[in-house]
C-alpha cells in the first residue's frame, strides 16, 4: 500500500505562520440548497473541485451519505470519476466509504478502476459507521443483522488483498481477481471519530483523519492515540494524521456568521428526525430555538471556525499547533455557491502557495 500522503508538490496550498506549514485540503459533502436540484449541487461541485485545484488545495474528498435530502453524495466513487475527468493534477478520494455498508470485492474495483484511470491521484479514506440511519443501513446491506464495526479489520484486510493481489493460495477467494488490477494502488486512509479506527491506522502503519469537524470532543486523546501506538509500515516511516474541520471565511466575522449559521440548524433537524434541503440564513436567524436546540448548537458549533480572513487564519494556526496535525481538511457548507467558492478563495489568500 502507499499512502503518497508526505511528498509535498510544488505549488502546493499550504498554511503557513505556526512552527512548520500545513496542507491545506477540502472535504464536500455536496449540499443541496433550497430550490436547488441535486444535479445543481453536483455541477457546482465539479465547478468547486476546479477552482480549488487552481487554488493548489492539496486533495478533495467526497463524503458518503444516504437518505438526506440536503446532501447529494451517495456515491463516491461515481463522483470521484467525474471530478477526476474534470480535473488534472489534485488528489481526488473518499472522506469515506462506509466500509461496511459493500463488499470489499467491490470497493476494490472501483477504486482500482478509478485508480486504473487516473494513475497516482486517488485516496482511498474507509470510516465503518453506516453514514445513515439504521433502516437505511438495513436496506444498503441488505440485512437485518447489522454490524457493530468488530469485523471492519477483517472486511479492510480483504480490500487490501484483492487491491494488491495478495491472497495466499488456500485462501477460498484466492482464485477471485478484483477487475481492473491498476499497476499502483490507491492511497488507503483510515477515518474515524474514536479512539477505534486511530488504533488500527496506527497497528497498520497507515495515515489517519479524525472527525473533529463533528467530534471535537474526542480530538486529542485520538490523535495521541494514533501517535504512541503507531508502527512503521510499506507505507509510512512516521505517523500522518489529517482532521476534518468546519470553516466558514467570510470578509467580516459578522457575515461569515450569518452564513455559517444554517449548517447548524441543518444538524439539528437531521439529528432530531426532520431532515430536509439545506435552509437559508435568512430561515436559519428567523428559526425560533428552544432552550435544548441552543445548546445542541452550542456543542456543535464549539469546533467551527468562523470569521474573517485574520479571524480563521489565527483560529487555524492555534488548532494546527495544540494538534500537531500535517494536514487539515476543510468542509464549508454555505446555501449559495458563490459565497462557498469565496470562503475557500479567502482561506488561500491568507494560507500561502509554497514555492
């Protein structure tokens, strides 16, 4: 396996200002706004996905989600296909695939396909949550026995031998080949918002991303996690850790708030049973909270970064330090698209290109 996660390219965004610079990536769960077609959404994605590679944004991922109107990546190997076509140079993967809702024999031909393709530019992040509700789980499986994640070792080990070709001889799917076989592999990235996925990253010596854009609470103890029990592999000489973080750069804080507020309000109703197409500002500062939603929002909102160019890079440089992350990948889910592109063109304005 190869993670290709520590050559840095020339021209590569980078945050710079702490003790030592760091990546700068995106994550894009393809909201769907009110009014706006799923289609819309995924052009206007495509359409993010080119400007941040001329940016120099260092990856672009897609999340996995089902059964929510207001998110439109389903597939992310369907998406990554298109973007990587509309696209030339920045990596491309998942952020993840929910392992356990497929077979293994079938992420492998995507991603070896995807990889086939597109030689060098492909991650491969796997969480084991379902990234939906139970029933929705049930129905993606198939099943009425759904997993708990105790066989997510198990169900990676075969991922990784049909990529790779590696089953021995009497192993019963010895003689069942993952089509097609790329020459390189796609980078395997393991996901997780627990001290459970850091663990088994760390076992298996390959790079790791925490969740704290939606689990801060959990950040540091997994990340020290990751770092003390991490054993040298084919893939990585040391550990490279990577965490998820909600941004919203707008050119006053005051407005940069005002946009970043329907994210929240947009949990709140997925978490409560009520999920829809994304609201608007506007709805989100008219919606009346109780006193439980407030502090729902107040949790939920204590690890986002919010606020003009100066407010995010200080906020930026503060979490890279107290971490000690490589990288950091920024999800921003704003209802109007242009406000979205502009929040990810300030964030390069005020990181640096390297040389």
């Amino acid at each position: 396996m190869s993670a290709g996660p520590t050559t840095v390219a020339p021209g590569e965004l980078r945050l710079l200002g702490g003790e030592r610079p760091v990546r700068l990536s995106i994550l894009d769960v393809v909201p769907v706004g009110r009014g706006v077609t799923p289609g819309q959404a995924l052009h206007r994605s495509t359409a993010l996905a080119q400007r941040a590679e001329q940016l120099g944004y260092h990856r672009y991922w897609v999340a996995e989600h089902h059964s929510l109107p207001s998110i439109a990546s389903s597939s992310p190997a369907v998406l990554l296909a298109h973007l990587a076509s509309a696209t030339g140079t920045m990596r491309l993967g998942s952020g993840g695939v929910m392992l356990p809702n497929h077979s293994p024999l079938v992420i492998a031909e995507q991603f070896g396909m995807l990889e086939s393709l597109h030689p060098g530019r492909i991650d491969l992040g796997l969480g084991r949550a379902p990234g939906t509700d139970p029933m929705t789980a049930r129905a993606l499986r198939r099943t009425s026995q759904l997993s708990d994640g105790e066989d997510f070792p198990q169900q990676l080990a075969e991922l990784v031998a049909w990529l790779e070709g590696s089953f021995p001889d009497d192993h019963p799917y010895a003689q069942v080949k993952a089509v097609p076989h790329a020459p390189s592999l796609p980078a395997i990235w393991l996901l997780g918002s627990s001290g459970y996925s850091a663990q088994l990253a760390a076992m298996l010596g390959l790079p790791f991303s925490f969740a704290h854009h939606f689990s801060g609470g959990g950040t540091l103890e997994a990340l020290s996690l990751y770092r003390d029990t991490f054993r040298i592999s084919e893939t990585l000489d040391e550990p490279y850790a990577m965490i998820g973080v909600n941004v919203v750069c707008a050119d006053t804080d005051e407005h940069a708030h005002w946009l970043a507020a329907p994210q929240a309000l947009s949990m709140l109703r997925m978490r409560t049973g009520r999920p829809g197409p994304a609201p608007t500002p506007q709805e989100a500062a008219e919606y009346s909270y109780t006193p439980a939603e407030k502090e729902f929002v107040r949790k939920l909102t204590a690890t986002y970064v919010v606020g003009s160019p100066a407010t995010v890079r200080e906020s930026l440089l503060e979490l890279a330090g107290r971490t000690g992350v490589q990288e950091l990948m920024v999800t921003t889910n704003v209802s109007d698209p242009d406000e979205r592109v502009r929040s990810f063109e300030l964030l390069a304005d005020v990181a640096a290109l390297t040389t």
